[in-house]
C-alpha cells in the first residue's frame, strides 16, 4: 500500500476535535491523548485501505478525500454501500475493534489525507476517557443512519433516486458506476437520467 506518513499540524487535528466535540464534549486531557496518538496518513487515488476478510488495527477520520466500500455479489457484480468524504469516520462494516475482520473493500476514490488512530489505542481510551463511549454510540449512530440512506434510496424508482441521491453525496465527485452501483441502477439507465437533469 503506497502512503505517506506525516507529522499532524495542529489544524489537523483542530479538525477531529471540533468533529468529536459537536458529538459529546471533550475533556483537555483527551484532546491531549488524542494529539499524540493520532497519525496522519496520505494515500494516493485508488487505493484499497483495507479489503474484504483482512482484520483491521486502525480507525480513519478524512481530512481530505472520497472513499467508498464495496463488495461483489455471487454473480461478481460489484456492490457499493457506503461513501466517505471529509470530516468523517470510516468504519468498515463488521466492527472497528481489535481482530475483527472486514466483510467489504475500501476504496479511495480520490487522493486522501487521513488521521489514524490504532485501535488498540481507542481500547485504552475507553479506560481512561469516559467520554470515549458516548463518542462511540454517537459515532455509530451517524453510521447506522447512512446504512439507512441508501435503504431509503433502494426503494424509489430510478428517476427519483439519482436526485435525492445527489442531496445527500457529492455526486459531481463519484463515478457514474459508482453511484449506479450503489444505487442498483444499470449504468446505462443512470447515464440516460443523468443526461436529462443537465
């Protein structure tokens, strides 16, 4: 996997503060804990951050960038489920603690730069930082709600869902078959109402 690693300016990590804080507030000492644990990685376009079965040791925060996670079906068709953009948490699907494996591939869409924490290092914050489980009801929650988004989409027609579809996504920044196979919509279809709205 072709990265960079690189000292955290403090802007950075301003930027997962004022994140976590509007979720619960933050005590000095975790923000302090948090400055010095957090890495921040660089990833070239393309990238596979972690693929399906391998077991994952670090959670992202995305300070720049679009990432999605995908899988493909008995067929072979490529299913997409989630997108992350800035300002977000990239949580696999099957759990973000320590020996558990992904059931999905992550991808970058775009040239990201990450903040990493090691996930043995989220485990101590739970012993040391009481607002470490409110974060992480909160920071799943906001997951769960985008495993129901695109439920939601799933169930409108083709028409109406590129629409709502670009309301909640920066669809001028992901691939047509990336949001038709997050959609399940054929390509073509999609092309063909794409077309339609410009």
């Amino acid at each position: 996997m072709d990265q960079r690693i690189l000292s955290i300016p403090n802007m950075d990590t301003k930027k997962l503060n004022e994140y976590l804080s509007a979720l619960t507030p933050l005590s000095s000492e975790f923000k302090n804990y948090l400055h010095k644990t957090v890495i921040r990685q660089d990833f070239p376009k393309g990238t596979t951050l972690l693929k399906s079965g391998e077991k994952f040791s670090q959670t992202f925060f995305v300070l720049a960038g679009l990432i999605k996670s995908r899988y493909f079906d008995e067929d072979g068709k490529q299913v997409v489920t989630r997108f992350w953009k800035e300002n977000e948490i990239v949580l696999p699907k099957g759990g973000f603690m320590e020996n558990m494996e992904s059931l999905e591939d992550i991808v970058l869409l775009e040239d990201c730069q990450l903040l990493a924490i090691h996930n043995k290092q989220i485990e101590f914050a739970y012993h040391a930082f009481s607002e470490t489980y409110k974060l992480s009801r909160k920071i799943h929650f906001k997951d769960s709600r985008k495993q129901y988004q695109r439920a939601a989409l799933l169930v409108l027609p083709a028409v109406k869902a590129y629409p709502a579809f670009c309301q909640l996504f920066p669809c001028n920044r992901i691939l047509l078959q990336d949001i038709a196979y997050f959609l399940n919509i054929r390509p073509y279809t999609l092309s063909r109402i794409r077309a339609k709205r410009k």
